[in-house]
C-alpha cells in the first residue's frame, strides 16, 4: 500500500490497516499523548493516542530524520 492510499483512508481503516498488516514496534509516552510505533511495510507509522480524552487524535507516517526517533530508540533495548 502506498503513502498516498493510506493518508486517504479514514481513520477506522488506518487502524484496521495497521493491525492487521502492521508490526507494532514501540510505544512512547509524548507530551499528553501516548504514542504507538508501527511498521507497515518498510515506513514507520504512529499512532497518537489522547488518553485523557480516550481518542486517537492522529495516524501519521513518521520521518526517520525526525527528532523523536531517539525517544523511540531510547526505548529498545537489545540483549
């Protein structure tokens, strides 16, 4: 599936998409959000959750150039 066909999907499709195609990786906890990491192919995706709010406020691709990528690294720990 390609960026384009994901960003058009609605949200209950993102998450369907991610559960059953994606690879949970991480999660971070992120200002008022906590944030899920997963694989989906070969790009990153996350999903921001608002617990005080019980919702999902966002699905977005993450940028491996982008700074939180070392709250997500900081997070796996290897044997």
């Amino acid at each position: 599936m390609s960026r384009e066909d994901f960003h058009s999907l609605p949200l209950h499709q993102k998450i369907k998409t991610l559960y059953i195609e994606g690879t949970f990786v991480v999660a971070i906890r992120y200002y008022r959000h906590k944030i899920n990491l997963y694989l989906l192919e070969n790009d990153y995706v996350e999903v921001f959750y608002n617990h005080k709010e019980d919702r999902i406020d966002k699905i977005d691709f993450l940028p491996r150039d982008h700074s939180r990528m070392k709250f997500y690294l900081d997070q796996i720990k290897l044997a």
